[in-house]
C-alpha cells in the first residue's frame, strides 16, 4: 500500500513539473494568439472585414495567429497596452496616441502607414491672399476656421503653432468657427466667412474643382513639421524575433494587391515602411515649442 502511494506522488510530481515547464502555449497559436489592438476611424464592420482579410494574409505568410481587440477610443488602447499583464500585444495608435504609450514604457513603434505616397503628413495654417495676414502672430484678433477640435493637423497641431508662436487659441482668437470637414473649413475661409484656418496637407486642392481660382485666392502661411501616420507597435515584451517576423510578414503582404487593398480596407493605409521611435522626435519638438505634453492631448 504505501509503495502504491509513493508511486502516485511521484508520478503526481512529475505531471506537475512537465505542466509547469511546458508553461503558457506560445505567442501567436490558436491557443494565444496575438492580440493587435485598434481603434476603428470608420463603420467597425468594414474595419474588421479588413482586418479578418489582413489576419489571414499574416498567417499564410508567417504562421502567426493575430486577434483583433476593438477599442472604442484611444484611451481604451493605451489601457489595453498598459495592463499588467497586457491585455493587447500590438497596436496602431495615432502619433499622440502612441507619444503617451511610449512616455509610459507601453509601446514601441516598428512600422509606419503610408498614405497619399509618404509616411507622415502636415497640419497648415491659410488666409485669403488679400487678408493682410501674413504671419501667425497676425492672427490675434482674427476668426478661424478649423475642421473638428479633435483632428491632429486641422486643428491640435494648428493650435499648438499658433501657442508657440504667442497666440492663445483659446483667448486670443476672436472666434474658432467649428467647419466640421477639412474643406468645410477650407471653404469658410475662401468665401470670406473666417479670415483665416486651418487643414491636412494643401487642403485647398479639395475644393479646387468647384473654384478653379483657389490656389491663388488662399496662401498658405505655415506649414507644420511632419506629423507621423498611425501604424504598428508593440509592448516592450514582444521579443526582437517576434516583432521581425511580424514585421516582415507585413510588408511583405503589403507589397501585393490582395495584401494592399486588406490593409486599405481596415486603415486606409496604402503601404508600410519601417520607422522606429526617433521617427517621432520632430512631433515631440512641436509640442515642446508649445510647452505641452502627449498627456495634455488627452
């Protein structure tokens, strides 16, 4: 009796160090896949059609299972991120999003979306050529167009030059006329509604077709430093390996048809370049010259 119960202990003791060494199944299995975190900017179903079609490419080329985690706003993101354990293992934030992960030891960006032929992307300030204005500081006193409060370069980047360059957005402006699209605001301005505003890239060109004379009727008198597009990242923990073959899974799906239009489906995003964290510095320098913090844009 008592050699039939040493047999079971020992036996018992076994299962349990086979059981502990084995461990948690390895990242990027059905039985823990990767969790890749985003925040739908369009219809949630069409975003993770996209996704789905961008999942299956990654695991026909690499092997890896990948999950979608929604969140509803980038908070959600950043939480999923920061958890201990993390609740996500990869993310495309957008740039101030990702500025207050990386400022909290959460994420580290590897790869950048490429939209209309460039990684990155400018806020820009215009008037009517005929305005007078022609410097940021000339602006105090004026009305201004802006596309939504919550767009990085229609208006958080805008504002924060028109800070640094002495003008308080929130006291010094006579007005801050809410537009509510890029060349609504664009638009506000040409006619004569606002004496000055603001928008993505040359925004003028949308409104080109109806009002052939824009380019001449609107000036550009500041254009900001380059804005980074949302793209991929990682927790600290996602080993070199790990990120590699995620990383070259990527591009290399992105440099297909089938691939491209996946990741325009669930992005918006037309191809992916490798840009690490320095790629950031020129925004943080824009928040620097306007004394805030990727905190305060929260």
């Amino acid at each position: 009796m008592k050699k039939r119960l040493l047999i079971t202990v020992v036996l018992l003791g076994l299962t349990m160090f086979v059981l502990s060494s084995c461990g948690e199944p390895e990242l990027g299995t059905e039985e823990n896949p990767l969790i890749w975190v985003l925040v739908p900017s369009g219809e949630s179903e069409t975003v993770l059609t996209g996704f789905d079609e961008v999942a299956n490419l990654l695991f026909e080329e690499t092997g890896l299972v990948v999950e979608p985690f929604v969140a509803t706003e980038y908070a959600g993101a950043i939480e999923a991120m920061c958890s201990d354990p993390p609740k996500a293992h990869m993310a495309s934030l957008a740039t101030f999003a990702y500025m207050l992960a990386s400022e909290r030891g959460c994420a580290e960006a590897e790869l950048v979306s490429v939209r209309f032929g460039s990684p990155s992307y400018n806020g820009q300030i215009f008037t009517r050529a005929d305005s007078g204005i022609a410097s940021l500081a000339d602006l105090a006193g004026k009305t201004f167009c802006r596309p939504d409060p919550l767009s990085t370069s229609g208006w958080i980047i805008p504002s924060l030059e028109l800070r640094a360059a002495g003008v308080d957005p929130d006291n010094d402006l006579d007005q801050v006329v809410d537009a509510g699209s890029h060349d609504a605001a664009v638009s506000g301005v040409y006619n004569g509604d606002c004496d000055a505003g603001s928008s993505f890239v040359d925004a003028r060109s949308t409104i080109e077709e109806d009002n052939p004379d824009v380019m001449d009727v609107l000036q550009v008198i500041f254009i900001s430093g380059d804005i980074p597009n949302d793209g991929v990242q990682y927790v600290p923990s996602i080993s070199r390996e790990l990120r590699d073959q995620l990383n070259d899974g990527l591009l290399a799906i992105a440099a297909t048809d089938e691939g491209v239009e996946a990741l325009d489906t669930a992005y918006e995003w037309t191809a992916l370049e490798k840009h690490d964290d320095s790629f950031y510095d020129q925004f943080r320098q824009i928040l620097d010259a306007a004394g805030v913090s990727a905190e305060d844009l929260q």
